[in-house]
C-alpha cells in the first residue's frame, strides 16, 4: 500500500510539474512576442531573419571553403546550431532572479523556471531549422542530407550541449552577478570556437587536435558528417564527446542546485 501510494505521488507530481512549465512556457511566449500581430509566430520569424541575414551578408565574402562549399550552404547548415546555447544563455541567464515573485506560488520551483525558458528557446531553434531547411533545398542553396539518421544524432548532441551550457552559465550566474553582467562576452567569445564560422577541415591538423578537446566543434562536425557525407572530412571522437556531454550535465545540475539554495535562504 505505501509503495502504491508513493508511485501515485510520483506520477501526481510529474504531471503537475509538466503542467506548470507548459503554463510558465506559454506565459513567458505572450511576455515575449505579445498577442499581436505576428504574436507567437516571431519565436519562428525573429531567429529565421538572423539566419536569413547572416547567410545574405556571407554570400558576398569569399570564405574560400574547399570542396565546393558555398558560405551561403555552410552558414545555412551552421548557423541554427548556435541558437540553442546562444539564445538559451540569453534567456536562461538572471531568470529566476527575474521571475523571484512567481516563486511565491507553492508548485513552482526554481528549475521549472530555468526548464521552461530552455525548452522554449530549443523548441524555437528546432522549428527554424525545420522551417528554413526544406526551403534551402527547394531553392538550390543546400542538397538532401547524406545521412539524415547520423545528422539527427548530431543535432541532438548539439542540443545536449547546449542544455548543459545553459544550465552552468545559468547557474553561475545566480551565484556570481559578474558571471550575468559578462556573459553575452562569453558567447562572443565562444563563436570562433563552435564550427559555425569555421570548419574543422580548414583548421591545420596542429591546432585542430587541440579545438576537438572542446564537444561542441565535436557535436557541430558530427552533424555536417551527416549532412556532406563522405563529401568532406569530418573529425569527431564520440565516446569522449559523449563523456564530457555528461559531466557537463552532471556539473550544470549540480551548480543549477547551489544557485537555487542561495535563492531560497536568501
């Protein structure tokens, strides 16, 4: 009977949990984008017009990529990958410090603060590359992927990555306020080193060895092996992406904890 008891409360209270994210996603979509006008629509429309205008920007700068890569096919494949770890830190960043007052209602806790503006800004990046990409094979800019199994796979590394990102930066800045006031430094910072702009294969093997330490250019090479096929090399090493992806998590959970123990004592 205790056990029956105990498994009803577990299920009980992942429902209501699940129910109150899904309620703090809608209510920070409406804050966001408004109930006019193009309303939700803009978490599609505003990300696709950066993709848009960086690859038009792109278009007229010889990157001199190899293997017949346009800039414009390269950024159209690489530049939704850094939406979810840049626009998530974005977001994710001082969100409970914002939202303190919502911790006032008994079912909300801390993390579905942070859960739920994660999974708005993933469901906003999937949405666009789900989007744009038909249309970029309509129109001549990229081809059909070369194995749409693998370049899933390495999406949703990249998607793992970013979760565990998000959830460090998110909670050392609840415990640093120097952390939140340069964390959009960080991200800046970080664009040199997460394949967007620059592919592995260009990188001379000395210094390449050293980039393939970090998982995202891991994660980021996995899924345009998916997507150029044996068209061009790729560099990755999964079981130790697959490692650090983990203790990321592990860590990101772990400061995400002592950050929320600070909220709730203070």
């Amino acid at each position: 009977m205790p056990a029956s008891a105990s498994k009803e409360t577990f299920w009980f209270q992942l429902r209501l949990q699940l129910r109150v994210i899904w309620a703090l996603m809608l209510r920070e979509s409406i804050t966001r984008f408004g109930r006019e006008g193009l309303g939700m629509l803009w978490m599609i429309a505003e990300p696709a017009l950066f993709v848009l205008g960086v690859m038009f920007i792109f278009s007229f700068i010889d990157a001199g990529y190899p293997y017949g890569i346009s800039p414009a096919e390269y950024l159209a494949v690489s530049y939704p990958t850094l939406l979810f770890w840049r626009n998530g830190t974005g977001r994710v960043v001082g969100a409970i410090k914002i939202n303190r007052s919502l911790l006032h209602h008994q079912p909300i806790r801390p993390m579905d603060i942070i859960y739920s503006r994660i999974l708005l800004e993933f469901s906003s990046g999937v949405a666009v590359f789900l989007f744009l990409f038909p249309f970029f094979i309509v129109f001549g800019i990229c081809h059909v992927p070369g194995n749409i199994l693998t370049m899933s796979l390495g999406y949703l590394l990249i998607i793992w990555f970013s979760f565990g990102f998000v959830l460090i930066m998110a909670g050392l800045a609840e415990l640093n306020e120097s952390i939140e006031k340069t964390s959009h430094i960080i991200l800046y910072l970080m664009l040199p080193f997460s394949g967007v702009f620059i592919p592995t294969f260009t990188v001379p093997a000395i210094y390449r060895s050293y980039l393939l330490y970090f998982p995202l250019i891991d994660a980021v090479d996995y899924f345009h092996h998916g997507y150029f096929g044996d068209r061009v090399p790729s560099y990755y090493n999964m079981n130790y992406t697959l490692f650090m992806l983990t203790g990321m998590t592990l860590i990101g959970l772990a400061i995400s904890g002592l950050a929320i123990k600070r909220v709730k004592n203070s």
